[in-house]
C-alpha cells in the first residue's frame, strides 16, 4: 500500500510539475491556496483513493473467478 502512495505522490508531482513548466509558472509566481482550496483538494484525492480501491478490489475478485 505504502508503494502506492509513493507512486500515486510522485504522478501528481510530476504533473503538476509539467502544468507549471507548460505555463512558465515559477515558485515566485505562486501564490498560496485558501484554507477551502485545500480542504477541496483533500476531499478531492480522498474520493480518487477510494474509487481506486473500489477499482482495485473489483480487479481481484474478477481474477479470481476466472
């Protein structure tokens, strides 16, 4: 589970990485999120690990009953 997480983390970086270099947005062109943008961001990629899961545990029980 663990290598999961490391690897869904590093996907995100490494997209939102390539957004900002798309659109030449350096780290002193950032400004800071709200309190409600992150609580949206944390809601949002609570519901993307749940419909994983919910895809990765209908993955197993398919295979195994093939």
């Amino acid at each position: 589970m663990a290598d999961r997480n490391d690897v869904t983390k590093n996907l995100g970086e490494l997209l939102i990485q390539d957004v900002f270099a798309k659109h030449r947005i350096t780290s002193e062109k950032r400004r800071p999120i709200t309190p409600e943008q992150k609580e949206q961001l944390r809601q949002l990629v609570k519901s993307l690990e749940e419909q994983v899961q919910q895809f990765l545990s209908t993955q197993s029980e398919t295979t195994r009953s093939n």
